[in-house]
C-alpha cells in the first residue's frame, strides 16, 4: 500500500493547475445512460473514482472512449446489456447510487447494490428512494440491492426534501428529464455541481430551470440527445490547495481558480488575515502578515462552508494565534483526522459535532494514518508545515479525489514523494 513521505517546514511558491471537478464529473457520467446518442466530457480529472464509474457503465453496456491522455470521454449507451449494478463495483464508491435514476427513466428497470464508500458516516440514500417513488417508481430492497420498476415510465411529482442532499437532487433531476409530466424538486441543493449537472443535461435536450436555487423545476421530454460538455474546476481542490501557502507560508497562484466556487472559504481565509487575490488566470494566496488567526467555522450546505474543506480548514488552525471552534454539522463522523494532526503536536478537543482547536506554534512529523478522502489531504497539509518528516498511510484515499498530488505540490518546493510497498 502505498505512502506519503513528506519532509515540512517550506514555504511554497509557483503555481498550482486546477483539475476538472470529481464530484461533477461522478454525475455528469451516470447522465449518458439518459441517451441512446454520445455524451462528450472533456476537462475530465484522472482519479480512481473516475475509473470506477466508467467500469461501472461499461458493466451496463455503454461503451466510454478515452483521449487527451484520459481528460476526455466519450460515453455511448446506445443499448443496456443488463439493468444490475453489481456490489462488486458499487461497494467501493458511494457516488454509483446516480446511475440508479437514470437507468430506471430511460429503461423502467434498475437494481443497483447500495451503495460504499468513505467511513464518515452513515450517509443514508433513502431521500433518492422516497424521491423516485414519488415519481412512481416501485422499489423493494433484497440482500442489500434496490429493485426498483416503473412499467409505464415515471411521472413528475412535487418532491419536498426534508434536508439539503446534493446526492438526492441530482439523481432526481435525472430521473425527472424523461418523467410524463412537470417535477418541482423544493430545498434542492444549490451546489456549482448541480448547476453544472442542469447546464449539460439542457444541452441534451432536457427542459430545466431553477438550478441555483431551491426550488429546480423539470419538464420531462420524450428523449434526450447526445451533447459536449466541459466539467467545472473542482472547488475541493481549489480550496485544498489555496491552504497550502496558507499553512505554509510562501505565495501560489491556482491557474483556473474561481472566486464564485470557493466565496465561504475566502470569506474565512481574509477573516483569518490570509490575502485572497484574483488574478488574470485565477487566484493568488499568500499571508498577510506572516500570521494565522483562529476562526469559528460551522459546514452547511452550499453556499455555506463546505464539509469537505473542514479537515483542511482543521489543518490550517492548529497553528492559528487562539483557539478556533469547528461544527460540524453534514457527516456525524468527519473529524477521524483530529487524532492524526494531535500526534503532530495539535491540540483538539473534540466532543459529539464540535472540536475545539487551539493553536499551537509548530507542528512536528510523524507517521499518521489517513482515513477518508479529505483526513487524507488534511494531513498533506500539516505535513508541508511540520518540522521533520511526516509518513501518511493508507493514501489509496487521496487518489479517489486529488489528481498528481505529489507533482503539483513539488512543483511549488515541496519535499514530498511516494513510496510504493
């Protein structure tokens, strides 16, 4: 399994070239099966998630056609050899449960396992459900797989989401394209991925309108068309990366930042005293006065602080001036990371949905053990920082969502590298 080595203590300086967006491109993919015709997806990020949904269409029968050394995909699901998505390739990605609205609109037949992924918490998808029966749709779980029918196609109905589930409005503004009727999904999830999920599904025919906003409204349609679209930068990433001259000290520009995807970190980040410039290709971050002040963070839904930038944002706070407070309130069981950043020194108290961090002057190496995707990076971050060396286990998580980690960071003067066993 392979390691992180990274040896800390430098400021970083260059530029860092942001990737096309994981979780928009995990959705964009499970929109092919809407259409008998090709859907092109350029800027799309190389990562194991990726691999993973494209073996899962092809175990359906679409065909997907790689070029651009993997930033391009052509994705045809011109027939559907079978409606199953199996446990031996759903289990490993949490994001496989999208290929369950689609297949059902267009086929009237879908069972797909429930779905894996990354251990911070139970992440339940029983909104997708109740949505998809609301929509006409009959369901029934057996040994651990949905089977779910709709012999005369689905039908548009009003669906009131009791809470914010970026997963959920997605899958259901699929199912919803190819649905008899007008559907009103309310408390919808506003995210950029899902404006992007309703600007590529529109140029396939679909009749949209309100993504952005609560309340998305769809028109179903008889069929949907092929189309080309460009994946959005992804936000994680961006915001990840503009920690790193924060926690390190130095100055870096993000080549394809945007403001607009990140405003509730740079909002935090100037109220920490890190400087947040837009420049002709993206952003520039560097402190302003050689110091980080502690800050109250509390994740909500989008436009709110991301959950997944809380760990990162953790990261950057133990060496805060005070003591910062987090709140956690998306995932029951996000801050696995707390305990890894306290061997390197940090201070934090955690209890139920809040930690408390109190800054301390210097972080020190150690070998610590990533446990999700974003812990994984988290701990990336305080290695840049720490005095000595840092060993981070278990980086097969980093993979599923950070493109050439190790490259971007050395390009910047990083001492990192990875230690195949």
């Amino acid at each position: 399994m392979d390691r992180i080595a990274i040896t800390g203590g430098r400021p970083l300086h260059g530029e860092i070239s942001i990737s096309g967006a994981k979780n928009a491109c995990l959705t964009l993919m499970p929109a092919a099966l809407l259409s008998d015709e090709p859907l092109e997806l350029t800027n799309v990020p190389r990562l194991a998630d990726i691999e993973m949904m494209t073996k899962i269409l092809v175990s359906l029968g679409a065909s997907v056609e790689l070029s651009e050394q993997g930033r391009r995909l052509v994705i045809t699901a011109k027939k559907f050899e079978q409606h199953l998505a199996h446990y031996d390739l759903v289990r490993k990605m949490r994001a496989s449960i999208l290929v369950l609205g689609p297949m059902l609109a267009r086929e009237h037949e879908a069972v797909v396992s429930l779905p894996g992924g990354c251990a911070i918490g139970a992440r339940p998808v029983d909104l997708h459900l109740k949505g998809l029966e609301k929509l006409g749709a009959d369901l029934e779980l057996r040994t651990g797989y949905v089977h779910a029918k709709a012999p005369g196609g689905l039908k548009g109905a009003e669906i009131d989401f009791p809470f914010v589930s970026v997963g959920a409005t997605e899958n259901l503004m699929m199912a919803a394209t190819l649905a008899k009727g007008v559907t009103v999904l309310k408390n919808a999830a506003k995210e950029p991925e899902i404006v992007d999920l309703a600007r590529c599904l529109r140029k396939m025919g679909a009749e949209i309108d309100g993504e952005g906003s609560d309340v998305i409204e769809i028109e179903g349609v008889d069929r949907l068309k092929g189309a080309s679209h460009r994946v959005l930068p992804d936000r994680i990433e961006l915001g990840t990366y503009m920690l790193a001259p924060a926690i390190t000290g130095g100055e870096v520009e993000l080549i394809g930042g945007k403001r607009r995807l990140v405003s509730a970190l740079v909002e935090k980040l100037e109220e920490a005293d890190i400087e947040v410039a837009d420049t002709e290709n993206g952003m520039r971050v560097k402190r302003r006065n050689g110091h980080i002040d502690a800050l109250d963070i509390a994740t909500s839904p989008y436009p709110g602080f991301p959950t997944d930038l809380q760990a990162q944002m953790m990261a950057l706070m133990t060496l805060a001036k005070g003591t910062s407070r987090f709140e956690e309130t998306i995932f029951e069981n996000r801050y696995m990371h707390a305990p890894e950043l306290m061997r390197m020194g940090a201070k934090i108290d955690v209890q139920g949905g809040v930690a408390h961090v109190h800054g301390v002057e210097r972080l020190t190496g150690a070998p610590v053990m990533a446990t999700d995707l974003r812990a994984s990076v988290s701990l990336v971050l305080a290695g840049l920082a720490a005095e000595g060396e840092t060993l981070v286990n278990r980086v097969y998580h980093l993979d599923r969502g950070y493109e050439q980690v190790e490259d971007k960071l050395r390009a910047c003067g990083a001492q990192i590298e990875r230690l195949k066993d």
